[in-house]
C-alpha cells in the first residue's frame, strides 16, 4: 500500500473540489468543525475518485464495469460486489479506508415495491487511491491500494495538485425555484396517519416510520448547495457523492452499522425535539425530551428490533446496549441516540452483517417486515436513496454505513427531498408532521438560501 503525506486542510472540501473532475467522485464527509470538543465520530473524512471497477444493479442481475469494459452478470449484486472485494488482498493498516468499495444502497433494495426509482438500487465503485483526512492529527494522506495499474499513470499529477494552495474549482450559481411546503402535503399525511394508526391499534405493528417528499426546481451545480449544505447542517455522516446523471447529498446525524477489528456498533436515532429560540425554551425542549416516554419507548423498540437483526451476524452473548436514550446536540434539533454493540462471529463477515440487518428498523418501524409492507402501501413515492445507506467497505476489513436520512437526491434540474418519523400508539398527527417539519429545517434554510 502506498501512503504519503499531503498538507492538511481542516475544511476538506479543498480536496474535493481538486478531484471533482474524476469519475464518480465522493466525499464522506464528518463535517469536522475545529470549534467543537473532539468527537471520535468527526475525526475521518474521505475522498476518493475513479474507480477501477462498479457494480451497477440492473433487473435480473448487474452490470460490472472493469474500467471501459461493461459485462451484465445474472447474479445478485451482494454476491459479485463479495466475489470481487475478495480477489483483493486483505492490507494491513489503522486507516479507516485503504482503498476498497464505497457505494449506497436504496432503501427498496430489499422490498417487492413495485414503485418506479429514480435511481438504481444498488451502485458501488471499488476504488483503488483515495484522500484520508484525520482532523484530530491535523494530517491528510493520499493512499493507493496499488489494485489498479491506472493509478501509476495519475500518482504525480494527483501529489503535485493536492500539493498545490490554490483554487481549481470555479464557482458557479445554484438557484432553487418552488415552494417547498405545500397545503397538500398535510392533507396526504393526515391521511396517511389516519392509517397507520389503525394498523396500531389492530395489532400489526408497534411502530410505523412514515415519510413524505418534496421537489423543487432548480438550475446549476448542487455541489454549491452541498457546500452551503455542510455548513449548517453539521452532521456527522454527511456526504456527496456524483454519479453519472444524479447527486446524492446526504446530511446523516446517524450511524447504521460499522465494525472495526470484529468490533460492531450501530445507533439508532429515535426521539427528536427542535432547537428552541432562546435559551429558555431550548432548555425546555431538552428536557420534554429528555423524559418523554413516548420518545423512549419508541427508541426502545428500535433498540430491541436491532438487537435481533445483529444477532444473525454476532456471537452468541456478545451484544450489549452500552448506551439507552444519551441526549445529542445537532444545529436545528435535539436527538435520543442508543448504541448496541457486539462481536462479529467467525464465518460471518461484514457484507453479511449490513445486508442481513438492511434497511436499518429505525426508519421502518417494528416488526420491520410488516412496518415496511404497511409503508409501501401507504406512500405514493419511492424512498430511493432516502432510509437507505451509504456503505464503505475497506480492504483493511474496516466496515462503516449511515442512514440516509436529512438526505436530498439531484437529478435533471429537480431537487428531492424526504422527511420522516416514527408514528406509535400514542402518537398526535400535528406534532408528528410538526416533528417532520423540524427534521427538515436545515435542508429548508439551505433551499432558502438558494431562493431565485
């Protein structure tokens, strides 16, 4: 593995933006901000381009692209993207990415909708150099699996460009047109509420995620918009990620599964209050949520429900909750985060433990198999990338996924937008869609922001 040193810049967009020109660029993104106390979960960012292989899904199977050569293979895309990331020697490293595969899957990979996507289900790149930034060093790497001859024939021109201070990315404008809050979209959820509630009372489920979407109109480069984005939003699983025809702007506050050395950890969110607007009512909002049963009871189940999709994947006795209802802070709002770890038992690995456990319960609901089939009934839209994941599978063994929530998908001139909430019992439709409302708050302000 070649690993060289390259200067540090503590706003990793510089990176970015020296690499953007590559095919499918991405950036995995901590949103690491010096102001903040250290965070473990904001040390690391990523950037890598070109890869030297994809798996793109397409009906029946998946298309594999060895650099310019496409061959469709009819198999299922978790067992090629398994098959090809073990042809590649395991490299020994402390880095959280070595050079491996980084893709997303949409949250209808693993349903029977019959919903028409933007976007296809499943696309992952295995990428052979990459840019690793560690905040907490101040150091920034740029590392080479040496998998792909390509890479020799780039390796100068990349260290004399990241080496270099100035500016390669020209700006250009972003402008959003459209509302996004419209009178129908309270309507449709009540509606919606209305009937998910009696699927609660009947006994179906315990808890329903329920979700609405938005579109709004827009012109020019959504980097621009990830960019202003990043800035408010301060989460720590954000990300952008450029594809052929579309972006993926994910602004995640959650972590769904990794595993380090056997290691594995998720945690889910489940309870949310807003940001208040003095001090006073901030404090308030804290601590309503801080002792609302409902909240708990609702990160409860998901806790209970994560439990059982870890141990298909963990050792037997291993899993532990070694955190219930800890309180985190985001700009725009207060979350209940729990986290559940375990072992990662012999013959499993960690292909196995994300797609097994896919998508994660806290954004379908419990039992997770009938939440989503009560889901799909009731939503008019496809979630696509939204309450999916973006997965990155190191060739260190090193594992990691978020969930995408607080995500955006661009495509031809038209800005997606998603947002969600669990729905139990006890749940009152005004405050849930106002909850909805809440989560959207960032990604509105940024919208805004971009007003024409």
């Amino acid at each position: 593995m070649l690993q060289i040193n390259i200067p540090y810049h503590p706003n990793s967009t510089f990176y970015y933006e020296k690499v953007r020109h590559f095919d499918w660029p991405l950036f995995i993104d901590s949103c690491f901000q010096a102001s903040l106390p250290q965070n473990p979960l904001v040390r690391y960012d990523i950037i890598a381009a070109q890869p030297f292989k994809k798996i793109i899904e397409q009906d029946g199977g998946a298309n594999l692209y060895n650099n310019d050569e496409v061959t469709f293979i009819a198999t299922d895309p978790v067992k090629l993207l398994k098959k090809e990331m073990a042809s590649f020697k395991v490299v020994d490293s402390e880095l959280p990415f070595t050079g491996g595969a980084i893709g997303y899957v949409s949250y209808e990979r693993n349903t029977i909708s019959k919903k028409k996507n933007l976007i296809p289900k499943f696309m992952f790149g295995i990428y052979d150099w990459a840019i690793v930034v560690d905040h907490f060093l101040s150091k920034a790497f740029l590392i080479s699996s040496e998998n792909d001859v390509n890479t020799k024939l780039l390796w100068q021109d990349l260290l004399k460009s990241l080496n270099e201070n100035n500016q390669t990315y020209d700006q250009e404008f972003f402008l959003c047109k459209g509302n996004l809050f419209k009178e129908d979209h309270y309507k449709d959820y009540t509606k919606n509420f209305a009937n998910v509630k009696n699927y609660l009372i009947n006994g179906d489920c315990y808890q329903v995620n329920l979700s609405l979407k938005w579109q709004v109109e827009t012109e020019g480069d959504s980097w621009n918009l990830y960019k202003k984005f990043r800035s408010i939003n301060q989460s720590p699983f954000m990300a952008f990620m450029a594809y052929d025809d579309f972006e993926i702007l994910s602004g995640s506050p959650e972590r769904f599964i990794t595993c380090n050395n056997s290691h594995v950890t998720t945690r889910p969110i489940k309870g949310t209050k807003p940001r208040g607007n003095s001090i006073a009512e901030d404090k308030k909002n804290k601590d309503i949520l801080i002792n609302s049963q409902k909240d708990q009871s609702e990160n409860l189940m998901i806790v209970d429900l994560l439990r059982n999709d870890l141990g298909i994947n963990c050792e037997t006795g291993s899993i532990l909750v070694d955190e219930l209802f800890k309180l985190e802070i985001y700009p725009n709002v207060y979350h209940l985060v729990s986290t559940i770890s375990g072992k990662l038992k012999q013959g499993s690995t960690n292909f196995d433990l994300f797609f097994d456990a896919f998508p994660g319960g806290s954004i379908t609901g419990a039992p997770k198999k009938r939440a989503m089939q009560i889901i799909d009934e009731l939503e008019a839209h496809a979630r696509d990338f939204y309450c999916g994941s973006i997965a990155i599978f190191s060739f260190n063994n090193n594992f990691d996924s978020n969930i995408g929530i607080r995500s955006m998908l661009h495509k031809e001139n038209m800005l997606h937008v998603y947002s969600g909430g669990g729905l139990t019992i006890a749940s009152d439709v005004d405050d849930e869609f106002k909850e909805i409302q809440d989560k959207l708050g960032n990604i509105q302000k940024t919208i805004e922001f971009f007003r024409g």
